[in-house]
C-alpha cells in the first residue's frame, strides 16, 4: 500500500433507503468537452461529471486553445476554437487515470498538424494503445511510443489525414470514437464498422452538434457509421445524465442489503449502456424504471430498486459491451446469488484500469467466496444471501475505481467487514461515493 493511501473498512449496514442521485456520466462528460471545445462559440454543459478523469479532459483542451471555464451556477462554459483550431500543447498532456481522455484526444489530434505527448499514472501506462495507434497510423499520424504500444508516447499527427474505412477488431467505444474525432478535421468520408454494437454517445452527440453523420445497421446487427470531414460544429446547451456505470453501485447496494428500498433519480438508460439492470433483472432484482424521458438527446430515468433475493446467471457474451464496466459490482451481485453463475467472453477485462479478472477473483476469495478464474471469465459460487465472512482483507484496489466501489459494497453485506486498501482512485468517476452511500444508511 502506498503511503498516501486511503484505506476505509465498510461494515455491514442497515436497511438503505432514500432518494439519491449520482454524478454526471463520465463517457457523456470527455465528450461534451472535447466537441464543446471545437465548436464555434459558447457551449454550456449543465451536470458535467467533475471527476479526476473528466478535469483531465479539460485540462487537455485547455492546454490546446480552449476556453474552459466553471460558472458560479455549476454549469460549465466552452469556448471552442472549431475544427482543426487546436494548438499545439506547450508540455506533456497528463492523462491521469483516463483511458477514455487518452484514446479520444489521441483520434481528436490525430488530424492537427501538432505534436504531443501523452503521460498517465502507473495504471494508464500499462493500457494498450495499439488499438488506436493502428488505424490512427493508416489516417497518416505518426507514434514514438513505449514498448508494447503504451504510455508514455509522443504523436504527430497530419492535416490533412487520410479518410480510412475501419472495421474494429475489438468492441471498443474508445476505438470508434477516436476514429471518428480524428475523421472530424479530415476530408472525405471516414467510416467505422461496428461487428457489435458499443456505446453510441459519440454518435449521438456528433450529430447534436451538427456534423453529418450516417448511421447504417444491417439485418445481421452490423453498424456502419460514416462521417463526412471538415466539419464545422455549432455550439450546444447540453445536460449530461447521472452515470449508469455509476448508478450501478448503490443499485446493487440496495439489492444486497435486506429491507432497503432507495430511488436514484435522473439515471442515462442509453440501450449501449443499460446491460447492467437487464441483467439484474433476470437474476430477479426488484428495479423498476420511472419518469422514463428524455434529456440532452439521451433516454433518461429514475431507478426504484427494493433489496431482492437473487439467483445465478449465466449471461450470454453478446451483451458484454452494453456493461462493459459494470462486471466488477456484477460479480459481487452473483456471490449473493443462489447458484453458481458463469461470466465468459470477458477478455476486455483484463485491460481496464487493473485486470479486473484476477483482482474481482483474488478480492472474492478474501472475503470468502469460491471463485474460479477462467481466461475470459469467472465462475462464481453463490452465498445464497448469506453474508460474505469479509475480514480478509485489505482488498488491493489497485489504481481502480470500480474494484474499490465493488469490495465496498461487498463491505455492505459481510458478517466481518471488508477493508478497501485505497479508496482514492474512486475520484476519477464518483466523487463523493461515501458520503452518498452515508446518506441512505448509518455507515460506521
Ligand atoms: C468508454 C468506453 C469503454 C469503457 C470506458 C469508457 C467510452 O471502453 O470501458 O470506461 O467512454 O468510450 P472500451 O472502448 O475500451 O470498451
């Protein structure tokens, strides 16, 4: 453990109830700014997630030209300098912790005539970036990086690129929207071809800000997105939605604890993104959706989850992107479960901010659940509902965020409860976690 460290036990809780509501939507937060910045003239961003992450994203933009500020009502105002107006950064852009930050301003630079490096903290240095490297190189930027295609890496990017067609070889949203971003100041169309669907913020918001976009889906579920370059953006007023992926600890919290019953209001139920409560579902919790609208050009709604006995699910690997991120609390639902769950197709895991493979199963096994690490998965044993014995911790979080919210709630619903070795990375998508599970239930 680092000496900064902040370690945190949680303890079994009472029954949780309450109306809440989580930060904004960190995938909707990265690229409000990024298109905010390339618009001409003043966009304003009601409900932008204020994580480590998101700061970083500004921060980058900022150091490129960009107007940035943080109004007295909360609402930020972007000054954009259009397409193509970035200015080469004065020093090194510190990506933090974010991957998202990373591979989208990689595809937004790709097609500036600029150079610029990108640094990141000791668990972004570990993340491949081959993955765009490789058709932002085809578009005509240039990569120094380190070895294995990480961070640090310097780029040089060219005006005008080269429009490409891309099919994506991983179902990856970072992937399709940097090609996308670095198709913006390119000529000609730039096409990406999505075998399974991810994500489709950058989509949705592309064409909010007014770029031509077309969106092909074929009989066999095929999406064919192609954009035409040299756009020119016009500035927007946009609300960002509560964050599903962050909405999915206090759901699964609520499901867990016995007798608790809790609202979480304003909750973005995008169809790419809502993998979690489907699933959660099926495993026969209690999630009712109300005040279905929409905002800011996103399905929206409030989430009404009642504590649930669950049973074992054996999710089919075709839905792994609509809750790519929401594997972590997933699996803490399946050990409460009744029956052995089985999770495969999960290799994208195993490069997220840790390898959430083997830290979920080295944390299970901690607190006293039978686990069996697969190469794409996990198999879990359930607990029935029985509290999990805990005490073995402390849980190595290891620069990740969702391992640390997971083993917290986990905390929630043990007999001996679970130390958290570190919960500072959880600043990155959800400041003030704590403090909000504080206000549905006495934590000690
Ligand atoms: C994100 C896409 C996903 C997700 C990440 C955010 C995005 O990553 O895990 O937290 O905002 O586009 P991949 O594209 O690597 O699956």
């Amino acid at each position: 453990m680092e000496p900064s460290a902040q370690p945190r036990s949680f303890t079994k809780a009472p029954p949780l109830s309450g109306t809440i509501s989580v930060p904004g939507d960190k995938s909707i937060s990265h690229r409000s700014l990024m298109l905010s910045a390339l618009a001409v003239g003043e966009s304003r961003v009601e409900g932008l997630l204020e994580g480590e992450d998101v700061l970083a994203t500004a921060a980058a933009m900022r150091a490129m030209g960009a107007d940035i500020l943080r109004g007295g009502d909360g609402a930020w105002r972007i000054h954009g300098v259009g397409v193509g107006g970035l200015l080469q950064p004065g020093q090194a852009l510190d990506m933090g912790n974010s991957g998202t930050s990373t591979r989208l301003l990689m595809g937004l630079l790709a097609s500036h005539a600029l150079t610029a490096t990108f640094i990141g903290d000791a668990s972004l240095s570990k993340r491949p970036m081959g993955r765009v490297i490789e058709p932002l190189s085809a578009m005509g930027a240039e990569f120094t990086a380190s070895p294995g295609g990480r961070l640090p890496l310097t780029m040089r990017g060219l005006c005008p690129a080269v429009p490409i067609e891309y099919r994506l070889p991983v179902a990856s949203a970072q992937v399709k929207s940097a090609i996308l971003l670095a198709g913006l100041n390119t000529p000609g169309i730039t096409r990406v071809i999505e075998p399974v669907p991810t994500r489709d913020h950058s989509e949705r918001m592309l064409s909010g800000f007014g770029a031509r976009l077309d969106i092909d889906i074929a009989s066999d579920g095929v999406r064919t997105i192609s954009l035409e370059g040299e756009a020119e953006l016009k500035p927007q007023h946009i609300v960002v939605p509560g964050d599903p992926s962050s909405a999915a600890f206090p759901m699964v919290a609520a499901l867990l604890v016995p007798g608790s019953r809790i609202v979480i209001e304003n909750v973005g139920l995008n169809d790419t993104r809502a993998g979690l409560i489907e699933l959660l579902r099926e495993m026969g919790g209690g999630i009712e959706i109300v005040n279905a609208r929409e905002a800011g050009g996103e399905p929206v709604g409030d989430l009404v989850v009642t504590a649930s006995a669950l049973k074992a699910v054996e999710p089919d690997p075709a839905r792994v992107p609509s809750m790519v991120d929401e594997f972590p609390i997933a699996f803490i639902a399946a050990a409460m479960a009744k029956g052995r769950s089985i999770f495969r197709g999960l290799e994208e895991l195993r490069v997220k901010e840790s390898d959430r493979i083997t830290a979920m199963a080295e944390g299970l096994r901690l607190i006293g659940v039978e686990v069996e690490e697969l190469e794409d998965g996990l198999v879990i044993e359930g607990r029935d509902g029985d509290p999990f014995p805990g005490r073995g911790g402390p849980i190595s979080t290891k620069l990740d965020h969702r391992i640390a919210m997971s083993f917290a709630v986990a905390g929630l619903v043990s007999s001996g409860g679970v130390m958290v070795d570190d919960m500072r990375p959880v600043a990155t998508s959800f400041p003030g976690f704590v403090t909000l599970l504080e206000t549905l239930g006495p934590l000690q």
